[in-house]
C-alpha cells in the first residue's frame, strides 16, 4: 500500500479544514464575546448598585464556571497541537 492510498491521511485531509474553521469560529466568537464583557463591565461600573442583583450574579458565576471549562478545553487542543503555554497565562 502506497502511502498517498493510506485511509487515514484522507481523514486528516479532510478533518484539518473543518478543524481550522472551527478554531476560527471560536477566535471570532471569544473576540466579540470580550468586547461585549467589557462594554458590560463598564456599564455596571456606572451603574446604582442596585442594578446589579442576584440574577445579574448568578449569570456572571454561570459564564464563569463555563470559561473554566472552555479554558480546559483550550489547554487539551494546546497539548494535542504540541504547543506551548502562553507566558502568564492560565
């Protein structure tokens, strides 16, 4: 069997392109999803105190708890790219 007739390169071949789409998507994504924390953070920073209650808390510990993961995620698809970690970043 030559190596071009190799099944499993045809796999990589045609799984790189959905990979690099998705990452892509996910840079995208967590850009605007940044933007819209900080004009968030500044609006509750000018806020009444009032205005930011227990529903706004529980939204922000929810979006918390799912960075995390998002995060470790990140870390494995870092480890399986055989990258590095970024300087002061964790």
């Amino acid at each position: 069997m030559a190596i071009d007739d190799d099944p499993r390169s045809t796999v990589v071949e045609n799984v790189k392109p959905a990979l690099v789409a998705e990452l892509t998507w996910a840079k995208l994504y967590t850009k605007a999803m940044h933007k819209e924390l900080g004009v968030i953070s500044t609006a509750i920073g000018k806020s009444p105190p009032t205005t930011a209650g227990a529903k706004m808390k529980k939204s922000a510990e929810k979006l918390h708890d799912q960075l995390k993961c998002a995060n470790l995620t990140v870390g494995e698809l870092r480890d399986q790219a055989g990258t590095t970690p970024i300087p002061g970043k964790k």
